[in-house]
C-alpha cells in the first residue's frame, strides 16, 4: 500500500495543552473578579518571578549565556519606573514600559562590554556591571541613594485600581515570556543560538553570526528583566539599591530553572511553581528555609540532571512546547500504486526537541 510522508510541528500533548492553557489564562483574567487582593498579590508574584525564569533559562539554556547579573536589569526597570512617573510626571502604568525601553536602551552598550569575557568571566562580568549600576543608584540622590526612595506617583491612583492593573500586566507578562521564547525557538535566531550553544567555534561555518545572536538575546532578555522589574516595584513602591539590584534576583532564576529543567519552555514553569510553594510555606523559618532550597536543589541535581521537567520528558515523553518538525510516514489507502511506482519520503529538515 502507498505511503505518504506528513509533516507534523504539534503534538497530541501540545494541542490539548492549549486548549487547557486558554481556559486557564480566561479564568486568570477574571480573577480580580473572584478573589480576594491578597490572593491576586501572591500570583503577581509568580507571574513575575516565571517571567525572570523563562528569561534565564533564554539566556543559559538556549543561548550558553550564565549570566548571573541580570538583576541589573531589574533594578533599572524600577528605577526607570521611578525617572518617568514621579520626575517626568508620565502616567504610571505607561512608565512601566517606558522604563523596559530604558533597559533596552543600556543592554547594547552592556553587551559591548560583556561579551569581550567568555565561560566563567563572562558569569562573574555581568555581576560586576549589575553591581556598578547598584553604586549609581546609591550614589544618585535625585533617585533617593542608598536609604531608598517610594514611588509618589502612586498616591493619586485608587489602590484597589493600581493591584488590578499590575494583576493584568503581571499576567501578560507572564504569558508573553512563554510565547516570546516559544516563538524565538521556532525561527532561525533561535536554532542559531542552539548551535551557538552547543559548538560557537563552529557555528559560524553554518552561516551564523555569533555576536549578533548573542546581541540580540541579551538585549531581548534584558528588556523584559528591566519590564519585569517596573512590575515587581510597580506592586512594592518602595525601592532600595540594595535590594533592588540584589543577586538574589538571579539566584531565584537560576534555581528556578535548574530544578524545574535548563533548555527546555516548560522546566520554569515547574521549577517556579515548586520555588513559588516553598518560599509561600517555609520562608517564615529563617535560616532553615535556605538550607531546604539548598537540599533540594542538590537533590533534584543529582537525581535528576535535567530537572523535574527532565524526568517526566524520559519517561512519558510529553511536549507541551514542540519546536521541531515531526515526520510521520503514514499509509494513504486513497491512492492506487501500480506494480511499478515505488514511494520516495520527502527530505525534512528537522529542528532540535524540547518540552
């Protein structure tokens, strides 16, 4: 019988994964409608922190960027926050994305300096530039210095209207992490940073310019750290150099990403959520509460090296987040083959796999 060569980019899991995703996403967009403020608070927070990994894991995932300086970032996204609605007078909720452009804007010369480093003197830069630009903001009294500044420009906005604007845009922030890197990994960038990733020497035979890949990703990585940050401190108000370039900011990411599975879309997302139900139950044990995070991320990497997300990938095979191009051979009953006709597969070009 005839066969016939189909070429396939979801999966069964994918489709129906989708399906519950809207359903979910609906239900989140309601629920300033159905719960309390408390509750919307605590999944801002886990919308932001998902954000800061998915954002990670772009980085040293896919691109084989380990930066551990990304707070940078963060904190640039807050104090841009801070520069456009209480000295500039700009509209609170549009400072945030103005305050993403800023941190889009000083990626480009950060990257310049940065990517003169490779391997553990790269890691170890970008903590040395996140904490250059903690001492500008200490140093700056027009944004407070080191005792810290709140942000005004909230006083004259209805609280219950400021936790439901922050809900939505900490939402869609979460959401459009997801899908950014999802759809980065589809293209061309994104099977050029694979390849960057896995032999950079190498990689420019394909065709692939290294440094503008890597330019690209740091400067996208970084944009939505710094709009993250605007969000985080959008919710806080109150902002401290200390804390709000504090490493402590990629230490979240790094475990996050680790537990939950490095170089595949659905490890942060689990990695957050184990992260996010121990920080909400054990983070009021003080000093125990980090020797659990630290037991547990020894654990999970020893057991299972490519995380949580890792294991249910070996044993069920499950992708919510398909990238590649599947090829299925099937038999096609509809055509006639004469004794003759033989059938010839198509040539497919495949693309690496993940969940």
């Amino acid at each position: 019988m005839p066969r016939r060569v189909v070429v396939e980019r979801s999966t069964f899991a994918s489709r129906w994964g989708m399906a519950v995703a809207i359903i979910g996403v609906l239900v989140l967009a309601l629920a300033p409608a159905l719960f309390l403020n408390s509750v919307l608070r605590t999944l801002v927070q886990f919308f932001y922190l998902l954000a800061l990994a998915q954002m990670w894991n772009l980085l040293a995932g896919y691109a084989g960027l380990v930066s551990i300086g990304q707070q940078a970032y963060i904190g640039i996204g807050a104090y841009g926050l801070l520069f456009f609605a209480d000295r500039l007078g700009v509209n609170l909720f549009v400072s945030v994305f103005l305050a993403a452009l800023v941190a889009a804007v000083l990626a480009i010369p950060t990257a310049a300096l940065v990517f003169r480093l490779r391997g553990g003197y790269f890691a170890i830069g970008t903590w040395v530039v996140a904490e250059v630009y903690r001492l500008l903001a200490a140093n700056t009294q027009s944004l407070g210095g080191g005792s810290g500044v709140t942000i005004t420009a909230a006083i004259g906005i209805d609280r219950t209207v400021r936790e439901y604007v922050t809900y939505w845009i900490a939402l869609g922030l979460a959401i459009a992490s997801v899908l950014i890197v999802y759809y980065l990994l589809r293209t061309r960038l994104g099977l050029a940073l694979r390849a960057v990733r896995d032999r950079e020497m190498a990689a420019p035979t394909l065709g692939i310019h290294v440094l503008r890949a890597k330019v690209q990703v740091y400067v996208l990585a970084s944009t939505i750290c710094g709009l993250t940050g605007a969000v985080i401190y959008l919710s806080l108000l109150r902002l401290q150099p200390d804390a709000t370039f504090s490493v402590n900011w990629t230490v979240f990411m790094i475990f996050a990403v680790v537990i939950g599975g490095i170089g595949t879309i659905s490890g942060p997302i689990v990695g957050t959520i184990v992260y996010f139900l121990l920080q909400q139950y054990l983070a009021d044990l003080g000093p125990i509460y980090l020797i659990i995070l630290g037991a547990v991320a020894i654990l999970v990497m020893v057991q299972a090296p490519r995380g949580l997300w890792g294991l249910v990938l070996d044993r069920w095979n499950i992708r919510f987040f398909p990238v590649q191009l599947r090829v299925r051979v099937k038999e096609d009953p509809s055509a006639a083959s004469g004794p003759n006709e033989t059938t010839e597969p198509e040539r497919v070009r495949g693309r690496s796999v993940d969940g």
